[in-house]
C-alpha cells in the first residue's frame, strides 16, 4: 500500500493503482471466490453476472452534490446504469439506499429525487426498491448514496455476438467484457473527455474556467443498445470514470493480456478543458468522465461503429482513438509532434471525490 501508516487514504477512493491495490489485496482477497459465477467478483470487471442477470452496485459521494451539469441523483443513476451496460445488458430494476446527513434540507432532497426520477424515465429503468439512514452532521456534505441494478441479455447483444464471430471465429465470450481485446480490435472513444472531472473540480474550488465546463453525467444504455443492434462487432466496453481514460486503457491492457496505441491528435478534448488542465497541472487523460464510453471492436465494423455514434447528441464527438496492438504491453500513445510515448498507470484521479 502507498501509505506506510497502514490508514486509508483519499489516494483510495481515487480509482487509480492504490485504489485497485486495495481492491485487489484486500476486499477481493477477503470477499472473492465464495461465489461461483460466471463473472465473479474477482473478475473485477464493471459488473459482475449471476444466473445471466447483470449485477452492479455503486455508491456515490461526490462534494459537492451539485455541480455544473449536474448532481448526486443524476450521477448514482447513472454511474449504475452505465456499468450494467458496459456488460451488453439491458438494466431492468435498480434498487437506491440513502444515507442522508442531518441539516440536509428537505428543498435539495426534491432537487436530488426530482433529478434522479429524470434520469431513471431517460434511462427507462426504475428503483423497485432501497432504505434510508440518518446520520449526525459531519463530513458527508449533504448526503452519500448508493444506488444497485440488474440487467438482463436483449437480442441486440446476441446479434452483436453474431456480428463478432463473423470475424473471429474463436470468439466465445457471453459478455462484453474487459478481457476481450484481441491484437488489431480497433479502439473508440465516444467523445471528449475531462468534462466531469473538471465541472466538479470547479464546484469544489469556486474556480472560473472563462466558460463554463459541464459534466457529462448521463445514462448510456439505449445508445449502447443501439450500438450492439444495429452494427455490432463490439468485444468490449467500458466506461472511463475514476482515473480516466489512462485507467480504463490500463485495465484493458491488463485483462487482456495486450498492448494499445492511441493516436493524441485523435482523443477528443475541448479547448477549455484542455486549457484548465494545463493551467492547474492536470493530465485530461486521467480526469473522470461520467457519460463517455470506451469501446473496442473488430475493426470490420470500427467506421460504422463511429458513423452511427457521430450521429447522435451522445456520440458527436467519437473517434477512432488508437488499436490493440502486440508491439508492447500497456498503453502507449504516438504523439502529435511524432514520437511514442509510455501512458503510466494513474495513481489516482487528481481530482478527489468526483463521484
Ligand atoms: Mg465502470
């Protein structure tokens, strides 16, 4: 573990190599290979698979609980619907627990119910079920929350299935999971990252960015269904929150045994995002994203992939950002000014408590 005092540490909730450290040594080791499933925890993938049901839990903290673009309720929702669906499912029900801190004001509560009704009618998913607690005022900052669901398996992902085999005859996977990459699997990222990390981190700080970054904050489901049924071919999703992009490459690279090479000019940033990164030291890479998907697909069906996420408000700014290679493991990424360079596991997310 990187602290010696033997504490936790805010390095491990950050979603970097501390965080999967303590993943990995400690809640994995103690809590891992009791249950027999098809994708256990010890997986460690964005969700586990019980009896064909996707399973996920996922609790949220984010300071503070309302930030450019969005909020707490709007987050939880997502953050949950968004793993179910990095599997190829479908979220059918979701189940919400509150932990709410006393001096909440009844007012912000509506705001965050009102916020998470909305995301649940986009997602068209609802919470069947949850439990509520208090706690004495502290350093909850209005409240923490944890929001669970299931998914179920839909003919687009049995078609995208098809649509894999058709290319890679071996293939054998049931889910889109983070060990399917194969060398040539063109990678797509499906818009620009930064966004959210940067939208809470203004929150947090009171900083002015000239213009205002948003998050990003969104439920992916019904894009990601149509993905899967109407072009196919995709082997794996993820979605790159805590420790961005850099993490979500890494743990690819990892699972899969591979390397990636990304293209800089292609990683979609906006320029204000990019200019508050240089500005506070900030790799946008390793910043959080909470509405963005990372896929890789057979690269048959890479440009198709992109042409039908460019044409949704989601997608626009997809782009094809680099492949799997067999040059070298990890990630590394050819830069614009033309040499190669190491993209190093993140230690963390430099921006603490972004969800
Ligand atoms: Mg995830």
């Amino acid at each position: 573990m990187s602290d010696k005092s033997g504490h936790i540490t805010m390095l491990h909730g950050a979603g970097g190599t501390v965080m999967h450290d303590l993943v990995k040594n400690y809640i994995v080791r103690y809590l891992g290979g009791i249950a027999k499933v098809e994708v256990p925890l010890e997986a460690m993938d964005d969700a586990a698979v019980v009896n064909d049901i996707v399973f996920k839990s996922d609790s949220h903290a984010v300071k503070p609980i309302f930030f450019p673009g969005g909020d707490i309720g709007r987050l939880s929702i997502s953050g949950t619907v968004n793993d179910i669906s990095m599997l190829g499912a479908q979220p059918i029900a979701l189940a919400s627990g509150f932990i709410l801190e006393e001096g909440l004001a009844i007012a912000d509560l509506e705001r965050i119910l009102s916020s998470m009704r909305q995301t649940c009618l986009e997602a068209e998913v609802g919470i069947v079920t949850g439990d509520t607690k208090v706690v004495e005022k502290g350093m909850l900052g209005g409240c923490v929350m944890n929001v669970s669901g299931m998914g179920k398996r839909t003919l687009a992902l049995e078609r995208n299935l098809e649509v894999v085999k058709k290319y890679r005859k071996e293939f054998a996977a049931r889910w889109t999971l983070d060990s399917n990459l194969r060398v040539g699997d063109k990678i797509i990222l499906s818009g620009t990252i930064g966004d959210h990390g940067l939208a809470v981190l203004s929150a947090q700080e009171g900083l002015k960015f000239g213009s205002e970054i948003r998050s990003d904050v969104k439920p992916l489901n019904k894009l990601i269904q149509r993905l899967l049924g109407e072009v196919g071919g995709i082997v794996t999703m993820k979605d790159p929150t805590r420790g961005g992009l850099a993490d979500c490459l890494h743990e690819y690279t990892e699972k899969s045994k591979t390397g990636i090479l990304i293209q800089e000019n292609k990683v979609p940033i906006r320029s204000d995002v990019r200019a508050a990164c240089e500005m506070l030291g900030l790799d946008p890479l390793e910043v959080g994203n909470e509405g963005k998907v990372v896929i890789g697909a057979v690269a048959e069906k890479a440009e198709e992939l992109l042409t039908l996420l460019q044409g949704t408000v989601e997608g626009k700014n997809a782009q094809i950002i680099g492949e799997v290679t067999s040059e070298f493991s990890g990630v590394g990424m050819q830069t614009v000014v033309g040499g190669k360079r190491v993209i190093a596991r993140p230690v963390g997310d430099p921006v603490p408590r972004i969800c």
